[in-house]
C-alpha cells in the first residue's frame, strides 16, 4: 500500500517541502552562509581560544559597579521606551479602529474618517517598519551616546508595533457592546471605556507586556551603537577582548531575561 494511501495529505505535504526547498535553497545561495565553516579546525581552535577567556567571570568591585549600572540603565531604557510607545500607540490605534469611527456616528463625516484613518495607518507603518536599531543610530547622532537615545528609538518603532496591534485586537474584539453604545448616541471615548475596553483589556495588557519583555532584550543590542546599557558595557569588553567581563555582563542578561520572563507571566496571569 503506497504512503498516500495511508495517508491523504502525504502529496500535498510532499509537494509543499519540494516547494519549500526550491525557494530556501536560492535565497541560502544569496546570504551565503555556510554551516561548514563553523566546524573548520582552525575556526573551532580560534573559537575554543576566545571562549576560555571567558571564564572564570570578572568579580571585582569596581567592575559590578558599572555592570549594576548598566543594568539599571537597561530597564529604565526598556520601561520608559514603552512608557512613551504607549503614548503614541493609543491615540494611534483609536484614531485607525473602524469600530470607532466618527463616521459611524454622522455619516456626512466618512470621507473624513477614512482619511483620518489612512493617515493613522500609514503613520504606524512607517514608524514600525524602520528597525528600532536604525533609528538608535539617529538619536546617538542627535542625543549623543547614552540611554536617551534608546528611549527615543524605543518609544518610535514599539509606537508603531502597539498601534498596530492595538488596532488589530480591538477591531477583533467583540463589537456588540460598541456599537449598541454609538446607537444610543454615546461618545466614542464612552464606548470605548464601556464597550471595547472590558472585552479586550486581556490581550491589550498581556501583548504591552510581552512588548516590554522584547524591549528589554532590544535596549542590549541597541548598547552596541552607544545607546547606553549593558549593551553598550558588552560592546567595550569585547572591544578590549576581556573575557571575564564579557561573561558576568551574559550572566547578568540572561538574569534579567528570566526575571522579565517571570514578571510577564505573572501579570498576564493577574489579568485573566
């Protein structure tokens, strides 16, 4: 008996993975990255080398008080980038939500509110679709090197990414309380508080604070082009080719991502 008697959907996966790998391989091609060279004897030698410097981790006091700063530096970046993204995404997202149009209201104003509309959204494209590294490289050159640039470059593409999903969980939402509210002449803040708000209000807090967590691991690699924190501290031990500090500084990441990890899960847990 043939595999595709056995099971019916054996060609269609058959044919999806040709396909998948027709399209892979060429794209493979052009990034030309190239597995085999990881396990050269001369690279795995140079890398063995590179690794055991790492150990074991610096612990001095003058260095802890810097990694403690830097680490401090890392959430305040993180914690008030969304503080600031949130800002710009709620006006954003209420501004794109079809659901509360003020053309639903008065329907002489719908060129309007679709104009209000596509403005908004195009507003969040573009502040989403430049990476959050990019626009780090901006504010180094504007603010200078520290945290305040990775705040600013933060609180624009998280902006962007907030509104959009803002937008998107309140368009998916149930619309039956919102727009018996409009019916009988609310306002769209009142329907929005009353009618949208309570049904969505879970995954608007569980995605801010996923958001948050992402935010935390973005404000380290955007240390690299001197947006202050502990990338910026990782950036200089590698520089100076310090092993040690390079690991208490992953030691002290990888912390700190657990902890946020932590924090995350218990929040969605107090909003369900």
């Amino acid at each position: 008996m043939s595999a595709s008697q056995h099971d019916p959907a054996a060609r269609g996966r058959a044919t999806a993975l040709v396909l998948a790998v027709c399209v892979l391989w060429p794209l493979l091609q052009i990034a030309q990255f190239e597995p085999a060279v990881l396990f050269d004897a001369g690279n795995l030698a140079t890398l063995g080398g590179f690794l055991g410097t790492f150990l074991p981790p610096a612990t001095d006091t003058f260095f802890l008080g810097f990694l403690a700063s830097a680490t401090l530096d890392t959430l305040a970046i993180a914690t008030i980038g969304i503080a600031l993204a949130m800002l710009i995404a709620v006006p954003l997202a209420l501004l794109s939500t079809r659901s509360l149009s003020i053309g639903r209201l008065d329907g002489r104003l719908r060129p309007v509110s679709e104009a209000i509309r596509v403005c908004a959204r195009g507003l969040t494209l573009v502040l989403r679709g430049v990476p959050e590294l990019v626009w780090a490289l901006v504010f180094v050159r504007i603010f200078g090197l520290g945290p305040a640039a990775g705040v600013a470059a933060l609180a624009i593409t998280y902006g962007g990414m907030l509104a959009k999903v803002y937008a998107e969980i309140l368009e998916s939402s149930d619309l039956s309380p919102t727009r018996a509210l409009l019916a009988a002449g609310s306002g769209r803040l009142a329907a929005l508080g009353y009618g949208l708000l309570p049904v969505a209000s879970d995954e608007l807090v569980s995605y801010t604070v996923y958001r948050w967590e992402c935010a935390v691991r973005a404000s380290v690699v955007m240390g690299f082009v001197g947006a202050g924190g502990l990338g910026q501290l990782m950036d200089q031990s590698m520089k100076m080719l310090n092993g040690g500090e390079a690991c208490s500084i992953l030691i002290t990441f990888l912390l700190l991502v657990m902890a946020a990890d932590a924090l995350s899960a218990w929040l969605r847990r107090q909003v369900r």
